[in-house]
C-alpha cells in the first residue's frame, strides 16, 4: 500500500507523523541512554562493594585468609567484581552501537525527512501557482466575452437607430469586432492554460506526489526497521554478556562449594595450638603432718630467741596470679628455683648446732612454692612481666623478632615462615648474582659490549646483601632449633597444684619448655629466649602500673648470718657474715628465708646460712637454725 495514491492529500498529516517518528526515535535513544548510566552507576556500586569488603593489607586479614570460608568470600568477590565488569560492558555497548548509531542516524533522518517535504511543498507550491493563472485567463476571458457582448448590442442598437450617423455605426461595428477578437484571444488563452493546468495536476497528483510520498513512506519505514534493530540489539547486548555472567555465576558457586568445614576447624588447631600439654591431676597436699610447710599465710612461726616489737600481719587474701598483689606476686615468682647451698665448712657453729633450735622439717612433697618456682622460668620477674605487657605489646602492633610472645607450636610456625621467606630472597639475589656473573664473562669475552669492572660495584652489594640474609636465615634457624628442642613430649603427662599448672618432667627438653612458657589468665603465652640480651625487663613502674593495692611485706622477725653469702644467683642477697637482717618471709620448704636490709635491698639467703628468731606473736612462731 503506497502513501502515494492513497494519502495523496495527506500532505500535512504525513508531516506531523513524520515528526513524530523522529522524536519517538529520539525517546528511545533518551531511554537507552539512561540505561546505559544505570548500568554504570549499579558496575561503580558493585566494584566499590567488592573493594569495601576485599582483604586489608594486614597480619589479621592474612590470618582469615587461611580459612576456606574467607577464601571462598574472597573468590567470591573477585567474581563479583568480573560481574560488574560486564555491566560496564553492557553500557559501553549500549553506547556505541546504539545511542551512538541513533543519535547519527536521527540527524540524517531529519535532514531527509526535511529535503522531501521540501520538494513536496514545492511541487505543491507549483501547483497552486498553474490554478492561480488557470483562474486569472478564465476570468480575463469570462471579462472579455461579456465586454463582447455588449459591444455587439451597442452596434445592433447604433444599426437600428435611423438618427445615428454612418460613422457612429461605423465605429460601433469596429468596437464590437474589437471586442470579439478579445474574446475569441481569451478563450484561447483560457484553454492553454487550462490544457496545461490539467497536464501539471495529472503530473502532481499522479507522478509528483506519489513519487515524493513514496520516498517519505520508504523513509519511515526505514526509521522503524532502523528502532526495531535498535531494540534488538538493545536485548542482544545483555545476551552476549550472559556466558560471563554465568561464569561468575558458577565461580561463586564453585567457591560456595568449596568450603570445607573440617579443613577450617583444623585450620583452628594450627593456628592456636600452643604445644602445651594439658594439666594433671592435682596432687594431694597433706596438711595433717605438723611440720609441713606449705605456701599457707598461716604457716608463720615464733621463734624462741630474741624478738622485735611486735609488727602487724598484713591480711593479704588469698589472690590468684595476677590478681594477687604485687609483693605477694614477687613473692612466688623471685624464689630462687635452685636449691641452696651446703653451710661452708668452718669452726663458726652451725646452724644446727644452736640449742634448741629444731631443723626444718624435710619435705616428702614438693610444695607449692617450689613447684610454682620450677614452673616459672630462670628469670621469674622478666616472664611475669612480658605476660602482662603482652597484651598492650599485641595491640601496638609490636612484637619480638623471635617471635617470643606465641606458644611453641604458633612459634615454630612463624619462624619457619620467616625462614621460607628469607630463603626465597637468598634465592632471588643468587639468581640475580648468576645473571650478573654471566654478564660479566661475556663482557669480559667482548670488551666491545661493556665494560666488566661495572658489574664489580653491584655484585659486591649483592653479595652483602646475600651474606646479610645467611646471618638471618641462620638467626632464626636457631631460634626454630630452640623451640622444636624445647616442644613437650607427648607421654610425659603434666601436673597440676592448687589451680596453677605445669608441664615439668625430668628431662632437661621439658624442664626448659616448662622454665621458658607461662600461661596468663588471658591466654597469652610468653617465651623466654636462652639468652638474657634478648629480654627486655620493663621498669619497676610499668609493672606497678598493674596494680593499684600495693603494700610493702611487713617484717615477721630478724636473723643473723652465720656465713658470708655472695648472693649470685637471681632473686638473692649477698650478706655478710655476723650481719643482723629482717625477716619478711620464712623458709617453705625449698630451703631459702626471704630477708630485707633496708627499703629498697631484699631478697633470698640460704636457711641454713642464718639463725632467724621470728616475733613472738606470729602464729605458730618457731626459730630455724
């Protein structure tokens, strides 16, 4: 059906549906433009979704990594990310083979559209224009002919008047030829152009017009098919897209699928096993012997000798480490873990030689105190403090090179990472150094390509550097040899005492894993290393910090020593010989008396290398010898 014959009158209708045409094709485009910004709006929010919740750069988010569940989120996100790539990719697509070709394609359909009715209105114009002069002859001629006969009738008149002369007649009879000859023109002239005004409308109306129609027609039709391919391609963009997209689809699944829930909780164990054995049972303490000395407060003693004034007993509860008070705490950690020595052989009397002076009973078990004091390392004061700056050392981000803070299992672990890492650059400047050699050779067989002296410089930095990571490597070969010496055995089964635990036997390998490892109540574990220039010993004040109920041991009583003592050994006093000292904590059992000479100097002697005489009010008073 063509617009040509029949809208031949359509002429204005067909332009105003032209211009619709065009701006519908201009709405779509408008449409799949903002698709296209939605696209990449909803790629940006996705992209920053997966950026927001992507591993930090940091020890914690490595730790999680180790997990197949963070893994997993892990791929997943990246996938996430690939899937917002694709819609990026739906928007630049939707960009240039749509909005893009539309945008073009509209200004050469108005520059089409506008040059048709150009020539529509001009063929229309031209038209009007042949009626217009078509009307003016039938008018000039409907003029003349009545002009004509009127001029007839005036000569008929002039003829038949007898008064009129011949001349009047005459003139009368030449007007009405005139006249007629006008007529007779007019008519002539009226039936060319109506002739010609015939030829041109058949021409318009079936040659013009339907040719000029037909262009429009096969011009919208054009716009159309060229909408429809827009919209098909609009569906094919987000079909080409769809294998990605269900590839990262199936990666997510994948990485779902591959969590594995026993793999994670072994994961736990080995992030968190310590090395440490647990506790025993805990053995029976037998109180009902009178001369049993345990780590009871109540186990004071008078003595029979002379006495000072009587001094209040401080009533200190019965606190657990580390709430219990700081001099307490010193207490149990600074006994000398050594037993003490035999008196010297002199002609000066013995300790057990004083009258009346009973012997400290021996000790058929072990007592708390010395237990506790075998537990605890060689430097008692150093582990309770790095124990309880652990903590605040962890949250700083600080940490000893050795790797000291964590249990055996977690140490051993992270150096043998460190030594991994370190070989591998040991491995990276061999490579390096090799490449350099060869360079140099060739140099050296060909002056010509260089000079060899210049490599000398970088391969005596690189052997420096190589030199500087063995010495490393070798640092933490034996920090890893210590800890894998000192890790327990599996069948020594550990004690335990009145709620503090240890994992002692009578091997030396677990004597020093028990010496060098101490559990605090929150967990944390400390490790000493073997030698004391790896220690740091914080200052009196940050371990006061601790603790706010501090008081100073009273005095239970004087001694005088027997024997010089030179106090080598930590936590002792050196005294000398005939030197009269305070008492503040008595033998238990292990063999050393706790004095004090003034404020600030204290510590431990050898029981048997003083005469103590303990204050007559103390409970249980007695004097050891």
């Amino acid at each position: 059906m063509s617009w040509g014959t029949e809208l031949w009158d359509q002429f204005d209708n067909l332009e105003k549906h032209t211009q619709w045409g065009i701006e519908f094709a201009e709405k779509y485009t408008k449409f799949v433009k903002e698709r296209s910004e939605i696209e990449i709006n909803y790629a940006k929010q996705i992209r920053n979704l997966s950026k927001k919740y992507q591993p930090k750069k940091n020890s914690r988010e490595d730790e999680e990594n180790k997990y197949t569940s963070c893994r997993a989120f892990l791929a997943a996100l990246n996938e996430l990310n690939d899937y917002a790539g694709q819609h990026e990719l739906i928007a630049e697509n939707l960009t240039s083979q749509i909005i893009s070709e539309l945008t073009r394609y509209i200004q050469e359909l108005k520059t089409e559209r506008k040059s048709h009715f150009h020539d529509g209105r001009k063929a229309q114009q031209h038209i009007e224009n042949s009626w217009k002069q078509l009307e003016s002859s039938k008018r000039r001629f409907e003029r003349d002919c009545k002009e004509a006969d009127r001029a007839q009738q005036y000569f008929d008149k002039m003829d038949a008047d007898i008064n009129v002369t011949k001349a009047d007649v005459e003139k009368a009879r030449q007007q009405a030829q005139m006249r007629h000859q006008m007529a007779a023109d007019s008519k002539g002239e009226y039936s060319a152009y109506l002739q010609k005004f015939n030829q041109e409308q058949n021409e318009h109306y079936y040659t013009l017009i339907p040719h000029i129609f037909q262009r429009i027609q096969e011009m919208e039709e054009k716009r159309i098919e060229r909408v429809g391919e827009s919209m098909k391609t609009f569906a094919e963009v987000d079909r080409q897209v769809l294998p990605i997209v269900g590839k990262c689809l199936d990666g997510m699944t994948k990485a779902a699928e591959s969590i594995e829930p026993k793999t994670d909780s072994k994961q736990v164990v080995e992030s968190y096993k310590s090395g440490f054995e647990p506790p025993g049972d805990v053995e029976f303490e037998d109180y009902s012997q009178p001369m049993k000395r345990t780590v009871s407060e109540s186990s004071l003693s008078n003595s029979r000798g002379e006495s000072k004034p009587e001094k209040p007993v401080s009533k200190s509860k019965g606190k657990l480490w580390p709430f219990i008070k700081k001099n307490k705490l010193m207490s149990l950690l600074t006994s000398p873990h050594q037993p003490p020595p035999p008196p010297p052989a002199s002609t000066s009397p013995s300790p057990s030689a004083v009258p009346n002076g009973p012997q400290s009973p021996k000790q058929h078990k072990e007592p708390l105190s010395h237990r506790l004091n075998e537990f605890m390392a060689s430097k008692p004061k150093m582990h309770c403090f790095r124990s309880l700056k652990r903590g605040l050392s962890l949250k700083l981000g600080s940490g000893p090179e050795d790797f000291s803070h964590l249990p055996p299992e977690q140490r051993r672990k992270k150096l043998q990472a460190k030594i991994d890492d370190i070989n591998k650059d040991i491995q990276k400047e061999m490579d390096q150094k090799d490449a350099l050699t060869k360079m140099k050779d060739v140099y050296v067989k060909n002056p010509q390509m260089g000079d060899p002296s210049s490599v000398d410089p970088r391969l005596a930095e690189i052997g420096q550097a190589i030199e500087k990571l063995q010495i490393e490597a070798q640092k933490f070969e034996g920090w890893l040899a210590e800890v894998e010496g000192r890790l327990p055995a599996k069948s020594d089964p550990p004690r335990r005492q009145s709620g503090l635990y240890e994992t002692q036997n009578n091997t030396t390998t677990v004597n020093n894993c028990a010496q060098d490892r101490e559990s605090s109540p929150d967990g944390s574990y400390t490790e000493e290393q073997s030698s004391e220039t790896q220690i740091k010993v914080p200052s009196t004040q940050e371990f006061d910090d601790e603790f706010d109920d501090e008081e100073t041991l009273p005095t239970i009583g004087t001694c005088k020593a027997l024997y010089p003592f030179e106090g080598h050994n930590e936590g002792t006093i050196a005294v000398a010989e005939g030197e009269l000292l305070y008492v503040i904590e008595e033998d238990k059992g292990d063999g050393w008396t706790r004095v004090r000479r003034n404020e600030e100097e204290e510590g431990y002697v050898p029981t048997s290398y003083v005469e103590v005489f303990l204050d007559t009010n103390a409970k249980g008073a007695m004097t050891y010898i």
